[in-house]
C-alpha cells in the first residue's frame, strides 16, 4: 500500500490524516525496521507491505468504534504498537496504555513514543492476567490483535473494560473461535454486540473485528492465575 493509498483509505473510514502524522508514521516505520534487526519485532519489513499489514490494518477498528468519543484504551499484548500506538498516532485526543510481557518490546515502544513527541501515553511491563487484577473496570475500550484465541482474550481483557465499554478483539478468519466463546462471555456477563468481516484492500486478505459489550462488572475470581487458564480455559 503506498502513502497515497493509504490516505485515500482511510478517508474512506472518515479520517483525514495530518502531514504531521505522516511524518510520524514514518519515523514509526524507520525505527520500527532499525531495531528489528537486532529483536524480532515483525516479519513484514517492506514500507509498502508496513502500510497495509500494519498501519491501515490497525486503524480498521474505526469499523466498529469512534475514537472521538472515547478517552480512555488499553492495548493488551502490544508487541510492537499494532494496534495502539497506530491509533494513538491518529487519535491524539486518547489516552494509551500498551501492555506487554516483554521487557525488549516495551522498551522499542518507549523509543517511538519519546521519538514521535506523544502525551498521554504510557507502556506497562507485565503478565495481562496479573495486570487486570490491579486495574479492573479501568478503560473505555480494550484491544488485542492477533494475541490469543478469543476465549482466552475474554478473560484476560474483559476484567479492565469499564462496565458498558467494549473489548474489540482483531482476528483473521475466527468464526470457530466466536462459537467457542459462548462460556466465555456468559461467565464474564458479556455479549458480541458486532461481527465485523471485510478483506483488506490490495492484497484481500480476511479480517474480523468482534465488538463486545461488558454488561456488568466482572467477578473477582476473574482473571485467573496463567496455569490455571492454560489447564483450563473458559
């Protein structure tokens, strides 16, 4: 995806992109493939194949949320920003928190923030289900990308979702998964309020962005130590 069709894009999401954050963008994706010569940050180097993969693939969750309208997201399982560092770039208005159990991650996503001059962000270097024990009903909307299977995501993301905000779980094709789910969501008292599928543009990979609703708080057994959800997920 050139620069070009990446504008074109995502005014096609209602988002006109600054030259200010382009700029941005780029200094992301510089040193985005600096350090991963030396850490394994991504396998998808080419600016081009960046763009599409990573950067527009991370702001297609305007699908099925408005930014405008929220303050407060948590990136669960960040790696190296996708997708909240992208959508910080985008939505200076939020405030971001990126966690992350690797300390070599944390500290690229520390470089770009002080780098891209970005407030009101910040990283925690932790487990999420240690993380979600010290900061329950915390944030607006919860995200993970390609972090685990959805079932798994619940428990780990559902806890720090304020009651009546959202996790939104960003997945290939996951239909097996959100059958799965139905345990999940009725012991976190939560619903999938949208299912939404669509092809990434160029290259027409599938997508699906599921949408979920917390209904009420969370129970403090929730969530549960890693061995435990490891033995036996929801």
């Amino acid at each position: 995806m050139k620069k070009e069709e990446f504008v074109e894009e995502l005014e096609k999401l209602n988002i006109k992109v600054t030259d200010n954050q382009l700029h941005q963008l780029d200094e992301y994706y510089n040193l985005l493939i600096e350090r991963n010569k030396v850490m394994n940050l991504t396998g998808i180097t080419e600016k081009e194949e960046v763009y599409l993969k990573h950067f527009y693939d991370s702001i297609t969750i305007t699908k099925v949320i408005d930014f405008n309208n929220v303050e407060t997201l948590c990136d669960v399982g960040s790696g190296a920003g996708f997708p909240g560092l992208v959508i910080k770039i985008l939505f200076p208005n939020l405030q971001v928190t990126l966690v992350d159990s690797l300390n070599k991650r944390i500290n690229f996503l520390n470089e770009v923030i002080s780098k891209l001059e970005l407030k009101n962000i910040n990283t925690i270097h932790t487990r999420i289900e240690e993380f979600g024990i010290k900061n329950r009903e915390k944030y607006d909307i919860v995200v993970a990308r390609a972090v685990a299977q959805l079932n798994i995501l619940l428990e780990y993301c559902i806890p720090i979702t304020k009651v009546k905000g959202y996790f939104i779980a960003m997945k290939g094709n996951c239909f097996e998964e959100i059958n799965k789910s139905k345990n999940a969501l009725d012991k976190l008292n939560s619903h999938i309020e949208e299912c939404n599928s669509f092809n990434l543009p160029i290259e027409n990979s599938s997508r699906t962005i599921i949408k979920v609703k917390k209904d009420v708080a969370t129970d403090k057994k929730f969530p549960r130590k890693y061995s435990e959800i490891k033995k036996r997920s929801l």
